[in-house]
C-alpha cells in the first residue's frame, strides 16, 4: 500500500548513500558520516520517489522529511551522548 510506497525510496536512498559513506563499518568521523548519509540519503530518496512513484515531491515535503529524519536518526544520538555525559559528571 502507500506506506511502502513512501518507504521504499528512503530505505533505498538511506542504504545506499551509507554504504558509500561506510557509515557503519569505519570508526573514524561518524559525525560526519551520518550527517553526509542522511543529507545524501534524503536526496536521493526525493529523485527515486519523483522517478519511479506516480507521487509530487513538493519541496516542503523534501524540508519535512530531512527534518523528521535528521531527528529520528541523528537527533536521539546527541541526545543520549548529553545524558552520558550528565551522568560522568556526577559520579565524579
């Protein structure tokens, strides 16, 4: 149904761009790495959903899914090194 239809392209884009980026196999700048794959990623999703789905991309729909994603994706990771840290400055 539709949620595949929405799904496909980003799985694809996300996937694709992180392998090119080696963003879960190399140790080194994974800041970097997820940020690239997730701009990357998000980017090609939006051509592969303009492409092959008989779906509009509009450029808000763009915004919102870089957005949703760098939350989703990016966003709980700061989020949990912040509370890593809290936690190492007050057992010290």
């Amino acid at each position: 149904g539709w949620f595949v239809a929405v799904l496909w392209p980003f799985a694809v884009g996300w996937f694709a761009v992180a392998a090119l980026t080696r963003l879960y196999t190399a140790d080194s700048g994974p800041r970097w790495r997820a940020a690239v794959t997730c701009l990357g990623g998000v980017t090609l999703a939006l051509v592969l959903r303009a492409t092959f789905t008989s779906r509009a991309t509009p450029v808000t729909f763009g915004i919102v899914a870089l957005v949703f994603l760098s939350l989703a994706t990016l966003g709980w990771r700061v989020a949990a090194r912040g509370v890593v840290r809290v936690r190492v400055r007050s057992s010290t």
